[in-house]
C-alpha cells in the first residue's frame, strides 16, 4: 500500500524520531509537531501505516508506536539489518548477573545502531524500567562507553553485577534510580566495585 505525501512525512517523523532518540514519539508529540487538530487525527495516520505494514503499536504504552520499513526501502518490512552482539541478561530489579563474554547475537534493524560507536545487546529481566516502556524480557541496545551524563540510563556494573538504571552521581556515592515508584534506588558508596559498561541507546521489542 502507498502512502500520501502526508502519512510519508508522519511515518518519516515516527521513523527519524525513533533512531535519533531510540524510544518512540508519543501521538501527543505527533500532533504537536504536525499542528494537527487531534489525537483521533494522529490515530487516523497511525491506523494506515499500521495497516500498511509500516508500523507496529502497542496500545497500552504511551511510546508504543514502532517503525518496520528502512526509509532507503519501498516495501514494508525490507530494511537491512546489522549483527550485534549479545552479551548476556541484565537486572531491571535488582541486579542479577554480570555482563558475560559475547557467545551470540542478534540481528537488528541496522537504523537502530550507527555506524560510529560500539554497540551491544542486553535482555532485561524484571520491571523496574517499566515507568520508561523497558518490560521484562525486552532487548536493550547499549553504546559500549565508561562515562555518562546525570539522568543517563546506564548499563551500571555494581560490585560484578549488571543492572539498569538512571545514573546520578553525588559527592561521596552514585545513586541508580529505578523508574518504578515501587523500586528502591541503589546506593553505590565509594569502597564498592562501580563501573559503566554503556549508556542505553534504543529498545528491541520483537512481537512475532
């Protein structure tokens, strides 16, 4: 199915937004950026591009709206894709496993991963990233680096220990931050092992 000139630019928006940022507009963000009237006129766009194949959506989550087609392709579901290493399970809750050594990986869309940096994958057990749309068992996308920003969600290495979190670093500790109002944060205080593995570029939810 073709697309007008103007479910073109909404799915190039949702398209660009998406690999810029690694999480999805909301339809909020959608209708503010085309001056749209409505939400019912976003979920318009969003109903053909879903039944085009261009798009998946997941309802119940505000960022639930996932591009299918590379934008250098014509056909739904054409885009290339780009091996990265899987490293192994990472906490969500609390720390479960240390970051193993590459025994596998995965395919994924190659807009999704830039060519500079080095890049690798995470799956994620538990919910305590659940409030920023990362679920239990989804696939994480990492840039591979040892510095960050404060609010930066980080790959955080505790004490051998992977977890997932907001990093905000204090005086005399670093402070974890969970996005889940049920989830205490971490305190990593000086005499502890810490280290950043990578900072959390985009999510990979696969729904076959």
């Amino acid at each position: 199915m073709s697309l007008t000139k103007k479910q073109n630019q909404v799915y190039k928006y949702i398209y660009q937004y998406y690999y810029a940022k690694g999480v999805p507009p909301t339809q909020t963000e959608i209708k503010e950026h085309f001056g749209l009237r409505s939400l019912g006129s976003v979920q318009q766009y969003l109903k053909y591009l879903k039944e085009s194949g261009y798009i998946v959506t997941e309802w119940n989550q505000r960022r639930g709206i996932f591009p299918q087609v590379d934008l250098e392709e014509s056909n739904p579901k054409s885009f290339s894709v780009v091996e990265v290493p899987l490293l192994g399970n990472i906490a969500a809750g609390n720390p479960l496993a240390a970051i193993e050594n590459p025994t596998e990986s995965i395919d994924v869309p190659h807009f999704m991963v830039p060519k500079n940096g080095k890049f690798f994958a995470l799956k994620v057990n538990g919910d305590s990233m659940i409030e920023e749309g990362i679920k239990n068992q989804d696939l994480i996308i990492a840039k591979a680096q040892t510095i960050a920003n404060r609010g930066d969600i980080i790959v955080a290495i505790v004490n051998n220990e992977a977890t997932l979190k907001y990093y905000h670093p204090e005086m005399d500790r670093i402070i974890l931050k969970p996005a889940n109002s049920n989830f205490d944060p971490i305190i990593v205080y000086p005499d502890e092992n810490f280290n950043i593995a990578g900072v959390l570029h985009s999510l990979f939810r696969s729904y076959a």
